[in-house]
C-alpha cells in the first residue's frame, strides 16, 4: 500500500491519540484477537525427555483426534526440579518424532527393519521373525565366543596355571536407550548381564 503524505499524518495523529488517551487512563476496547490455543482443551500429563539421560521433565497435551489420541505439544516442565522448565533444542523437538506439522511423522520407523548381508535395501519383517533372527544370532556369537575362564596371573604378569571363572562374552556389545523407562533399562541390564555381555553402553554417552 502506498501512502501519501497527507494519509502518514492521519494515521500518526491517529496514533498519538491513541497514545494519549492511554496516558490520561481512558481504556479502550482491545480490537485485536488471536485463534484459540491448540492445547486450551488438551488434556495434559507430564513426561520425561527421552533424547539423553538428563531426564528434563516435559508437560505433554494431548488432544482427541477421530478416536485416537493425538499429542499436540510438548514444553518444559516448570515444577522440574532438574530442568525448571526449560528444554534444550532436542527436548524441544521432541514432538516431531511423531507429528511434524500436526501431521504423522512420515520418517518414523513403526515395524522391525531388516537389511540382508550385502543388500542396500531394507524390507519390513514381522516382529516375531526379527526376535527370531536376533535370538539365533545372539546364540551363535555367544556359543562361538564364550570366555569360560581366565587365567590368573602372577607378579610377573605371567599365567600362574589357576584360573577363574569368566562366564563372558567380548563378541556382543549392547547399546540401551533413553526411550527405555527406567523399568525397561533395569531389566535390559538384567538380560545383557545374564548373557555374559559386558560391553553395555548407553546411547546418551556416545
Ligand atoms: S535432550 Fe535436552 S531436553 Fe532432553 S533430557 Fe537431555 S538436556 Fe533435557
């Protein structure tokens, strides 16, 4: 729009009228308005940042959406002790693993993946195949690659012809996640530990 002079006067002692009866403490109605908040009907709950084990607390609202549940935001919990609110750049993401622009993330990842020795494609398989495929690899590393005993040895670094029970494996290596609960993770541990795998890390220090 283009204005001329004489319009830039009007509207500026327009303006300065405004600013003038506010001054003299004459309310005027507010003319300006704002969409509803997507979340003023949200039922809200409170949650956990999975990205990394700082544990921020989040407040997620979730709305009714054709008879599912549809999480509509998620900000930082002012209660939090630990983060009192705030969320860093990924704790803020968080909602896009789901949705991106209220619509169902299409990247996410909702059934086992498997890539064959040698391929460039992945293929959906059934969650019953990809548990039996990692089982049967999980016996075959471990039965190959048992550590029964190890030596014990003497001052001079050298065997001793003792041994000791080892009950390991150094061939796997076990990577949790902060998606677990920690529910989840303490049964994790259980389960690598009961193999004998050692080298168990945690997603969020690597
Ligand atoms: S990723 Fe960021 S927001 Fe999430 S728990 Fe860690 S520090 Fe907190």
């Amino acid at each position: 729009m283009e204005l001329t002079r004489r319009d830039f006067l009007k509207l500026s002692g327009a303006g300065l009228g405004v600013g003038a009866l506010t001054t003299l403490g004459i309310k005027l109605p507010a003319l300006a308005s704002t969409d509803g908040l997507r979340i003023a009907k949200a039922i809200e709950t409170t949650g956990v940042c999975s990205f990394c084990a700082v544990g921020c607390s989040t407040i997620v609202s979730v709305l009714e959406e054709g008879g599912h549940p549809k999480v509509v935001n998620i900000e930082g919990n002012p209660d939090s002790a630990i983060n009192f609110g705030t969320l860093c750049s990924k704790g803020v993401a968080t909602i896009q693993k789901s949705y991106i622009d209220g619509k169902l993330n299409p990247e996410r990842v909702t059934k086992p993946m498997y890539r064959a020795p040698g391929s460039s494609s992945w293929q959906e398989i059934s969650w019953s195949e990809a548990i039996d495929k990692i089982a049967k690899k999980v016996k075959e590393t471990r039965d190959a690659n048992w550590i029964a005993e190890d030596d014990i040895l003497g001052a001079d670094g050298n065997p001793t012809g003792q041994k000791v029970p080892a009950l390991r494996t150094e061939a796997i290596g076990a990577v949790g996640s902060a998606e677990l609960s920690n529910e989840g993770a303490y049964l994790y541990q259980k389960l690598m530990r009961s193999l004998g795998v050692v080298y168990i890390e945690h997603h969020a220090r690597l």
